[in-house]
C-alpha cells in the first residue's frame, strides 16, 4: 500500500472516531463501504452527541448565570454564554447534516480518493501529513489555552468542565473539517497537475477529460457537500474571533489582574483565537485549483497548428471553457478563497468595535447609576 493511502487513512480514521464518516476503507479496491456495522455506529453516535450538546445547550439557557466570570463585565459575559451556545447549535447542525448526507460524501470523498491513488504524488502526500500534524499542535494549544485562560478567570465547578468538553471538542470537530476539506482541494490541484502534464506531452484528449471531469467536481459536489458544512464553521470563527481581545481589553487593561496574573492573562488571551485563525486561513488560503485550471491555457496555446479537427477542438475549449473559473464557496454566500480573507478580517475588527462600544456604554451606565 502507497504511503498516500496512509496518511489518508489516518483522516478516515479520524473522521470515522468522532461519527462524523463512518466507512470502512477497502484498501484494495479504493472503496469506501458502509458496513451494517458503521451505519450503527453511525447512528448511535449521532444519537449520543446530540442528547449531549442538547443537554448542554440547556443548562447553559436556563442558568447562564452559572457561566458568568466574576472579574469580566456584563458585556463580557454575556458575550461569553452566546458563544457556548452558537457553538452548541453549529455542533448539532454539523452532525444532523453529515448523518442525513453521508451516503453523498460517501461517493464524493471515494471518488476523490480513486483520483488520490491516480494522481498524487510525495510532495502533496507529504503536505497531507503536515497539515494533520499542525492541526494535532493547535489542538493541544486550543486546550491548553481553553483550561488555562477560564480557570485563572474564576469559572469553577461544572461550568468550567462543560465549557472544556464543549470547547474543545468543537474545535477537534470543525477544525479536522476544515483540514480535510483542504486534503481534498490538494488533491484536486494536484489532479489538474498530473493533466496538465499529460496535455504537456501531447496526450490533448485524456488531459482535457480528465481536467473537466475535476472542475465539474469542484463546482458541483464539493460545493454542494463541504461548501454547506464550510458556513457555519466560518460563521462560529466570525463569532469566535473576539472574544480574546475583548477579555484582554477589559480585563488586563483595566487593571483587575496583578502583575504576575497580567502577564499570564496577556499570554493567553493573544493567543486565544490564534487556533481557529489558523486552520481558517489554512482553509482560504489552500488553493491551487484555480491556478493550475489556467494554465491549461498556456499550455494549449503552444500546441502547433495542424489545420485538422485538432485545431477546432483546441478553440472551441479555449471560448468555451476557460473562462468557467472553478470558484468554492459557502454555499453561495461567499468565496472559499484568498480573497475572503480580508472580508472576515474586516468583519472581525467591526465586531470588536461593536463589542468595545457595549462595553463603555455599560461602564457609562455605572458611573451615572453611582451618582
């Protein structure tokens, strides 16, 4: 077995663990079968996760004052208790939708892996073991910064452990999500490699079939499957990405902290979101489909000439189909691609500003209650 199938594997594997894929991976055949077995598994995971997020969501609704951080403000915390529950409600939306479509990421994620075996070679195998080895690191930090940052704040007790298995294992889910769904674009960018190659050595037809039959993918199932699971994740990141800096102003640079606790905090809250920014700039900015879909171009408009029905089928394409840009989005709603970064960026900053504004309208409102 090629050690691409390996590093695969370990994905399916992954996947598989937290209910969220459950296929057994017939090596031989580049098969993914559903088993009576994992259609089980399947079931009673989904079944178990969302009695569980459900249960959670419902503490948190009906006593949110449980969550409450005492040194944070109003504003703060209740910023804080929106989040856990978005997070709950992304969580049971991810599960509802991959447990009622699994039969269609089935066939789109098989036949991406036949495409795998086909076309990858080292160097993109390699990139999928990098990108699972950066997602275990920014896992063990998610942690580390989750137990640390809501134990020095003054959460206790049951509180402190829900927002810690709700936390955390959000991250392991969406975050394995995204990093999958960036496997999967690497392999497509380097399926049109290995086409535009052939074109490259004068094997026009195969080339050209097998260029299309990628694109048609990625602007039909794999939007269709990912770009609907891709939404509400990016949504929770929006959601999500503030919450360090807005601690950090309100608690730290007011001074509620000593010296020694200050440098912690500070320690903390910068890196807070750095987890989940990462892995969504890993997401946005992994894209070499575009690129190597135009540079069937070039490569056509260096074949010679030879005045047969060639010459008309190399046209026809280059009116045709070129400028079809393969473009993945969320569903619709926006680009999966470098040029949403500055988009989300934006967006992030807004909030904060909105978050900051709350903030000194609720300190205004104590400071004239006082007098």
């Amino acid at each position: 077995m090629s050690r691409v199938s390996r590093d695969l594997r370990l994905y399916l594997r992954l996947l598989h663990l937290m209910g969220l894929m459950c296929w057994h991976f017939d090596s031989e055949g580049c098969q993914l079968v559903a088993t009576p077995q994992n259609e089980r598994y399947a079931l009673g995971y989904a079944v178990l996760i969302l009695t569980a997020i459900t249960v959670c969501f419902t503490f948190a609704h009906l006593q949110p004052d449980r969550f409450h951080i005492p040194i944070y403000n109003r504003t703060g915390n209740f910023y804080e208790t929106i989040i856990f529950r978005i997070t709950c409600l992304v969580l049971i939306l991810l599960y509802v939708i991959l447990y009622f479509r699994r039969h269609r990421h089935r066939r789109l994620i098989q036949h991406l892996l036949q495409l795998n075996r086909r076309c990858v070679g080292c160097s993109t195998d390699r990139q999928f073991l990098h990108n699972l080895i950066l997602y275990g690191i920014l896992s063990v930090v998610s942690f580390g910064n989750y137990l640390h940052g809501y134990s020095r704040a003054g959460m206790t007790g049951l509180p402190l452990a829900l927002c810690l298995v709700v936390y955390v294992y959000a991250f392991l889910v969406l975050c394995l999500l995204l990093v999958f769904f960036v496997c999967l674009k690497q392999i497509m960018a380097a399926g049109l490699i290995h086409y535009n190659r052939q074109m490259d050595l004068g094997h026009l037809i195969p080339g050209l079939r097998g260029r299309q039959q990628i694109l048609s993918v990625c602007g039909g199932e794999l939007n269709e499957c990912f770009g609907l699971l891709m939404l509400p994740i990016v949504a929770l990141v929006l959601l999500i990405a503030p919450s360090g800096p807005f601690f950090l102003i309100s608690t730290v640079l007011e001074g509620k902290f000593g010296p020694t606790e200050s440098l912690a905090i500070l320690l903390t809250s910068s890196t807070w979101d750095t987890p989940w920014m990462i892995m969504l700039f890993l997401m946005l900015h992994a894209n070499g489909i575009t690129a190597e879909a135009n540079k069937t171009a070039k490569i056509l408009a260096k074949v010679p000439r030879t005045g047969t029905g060639l010459d008309r089928m190399i046209e026809k394409f280059l009116l045709k189909n070129l400028r079809q840009q393969p473009i993945l989005t969320a569903y619709g709603f926006f680009a999966l691609d470098k040029s949403t970064l500055f988009k989300l960026f934006t967006a992030i900053f807004t909030y904060m500003v909105i978050l900051v504004q709350f903030k000194e309208m609720e300190n205004s409102t104590k400071s004239i209650s006082k007098f």
